[in-house]
C-alpha cells in the first residue's frame, strides 16, 4: 500500500480529452508556423527584390505586393473575428484585395509583412492559451468556433504563400 505521502507527490492524472485538447493545441501552432509540407511565410518573401512586388508575371493574376496585402488583410480579419464582437469584416472582395500593384515604397512592403507576422503571433496565442476555449461556437459568429478559425487562417496562408511563390518562380526570383 503506498503511504499518504507518495500519493501527495503525484501529479494528478490528466484525462485523455486534456491530452487531445492540448494535442490539437500542439499540431494547430505547427500548421500555424508553416514549414512541414508548406513554404513558410519568411521563406516566401524573403529576398523579393523591390523593382519586382509590384510585377504581374504574364498570365499571373496577382503581383508579390497584392499576394502579401491579401494575406495580411484576410488573416487580420479572422483573427479579429475571432476575438472582437465587434468587428467588422472589409467589404467582398474589394476590401481584400488591392487594385494597385506595386507598394508605394520599401516601408509600405515591410510595414505589410511585419503586420502579418505579428497578427499570426496573435492568432498563436490564442490557440495557445488554456483560456481559449477552441471548440465552443464564437458567440457572434454562426458556428465557427476558434479551432476552425485558425485552421482556416493555416490553410489561407498555405494557399497564398504557394501563390507568391509562384509569383517568384515565374519572375524568376525564387532560388529554391
């Protein structure tokens, strides 16, 4: 029989549905982070020289600088719909994508992927914050929950980052 204090020492046991909590927790912030089977975010814009951002490659639909407004804009969006009642999502499509196709400068292209990295950060810590409750239904949403929200951020960004890469190869500006 083991004595009292042994079993004082113990951590408590945690349940299987607090394992696959923090396992989705887990395998959520890797596709978050890119990598794995994709391109990451800084891989993609990494080393884009500035005279071609605002280049449409022939046949492309889109220049690198409307690829990283596009990506900054939509996933700032489901962040803040994921966290703020009180958001309100910029007009479809013209709210997403931009029609000029070139930054106005160097600052503006940075300022831009800067943003992103730091609203993927916030999307990270929500999904990694024991207060999230990642599978209850946002509140003023129509069933998303914050699990299907930051999956929906993973495979945007995915799709995207393929896109600029893309972009690259096509301008020839990819080394990879």
């Amino acid at each position: 029989m083991a004595s009292k204090s042994s079993r004082r020492d113990k951590k408590p046991a945690v349940s299987a549905m607090e394992e696959n909590l923090q396992a989705a927790r887990k395998h959520l912030l890797e596709l978050l982070c890119g990598g794995g089977a994709h391109v990451s975010f800084d891989e993609a814009v990494a080393g884009i020289p500035a005279r071609l951002r605002g280049t449409k490659p022939s046949g492309a639909p889109h220049t690198a600088w409307q690829l990283l407004e596009h990506l900054r804009i939509a996933q700032w969006d489901i962040l803040e719909f994921s966290r703020n009642p009180k958001h309100a999502s910029p007009e479809w499509p013209a709210g997403y994508w931009l029609a000029t196709e070139a930054p106005p400068d160097t600052q503006a292209w940075d300022k831009s992927a800067r943003a992103f990295r730091r609203d993927l950060e916030a999307m990270k810590k929500l999904v990694a914050s024991p207060s999230t409750k990642l599978f209850e239904r946002i509140p003023h949403g129509k069933g998303q929950t914050v699990f299907r929200e930051a999956l929906l951020v993973a495979d945007h960004n995915a799709y995207h980052i393929g896109q600029l890469v893309l972009v690259r190869r096509l301008l020839q500006a990819w080394k990879k």
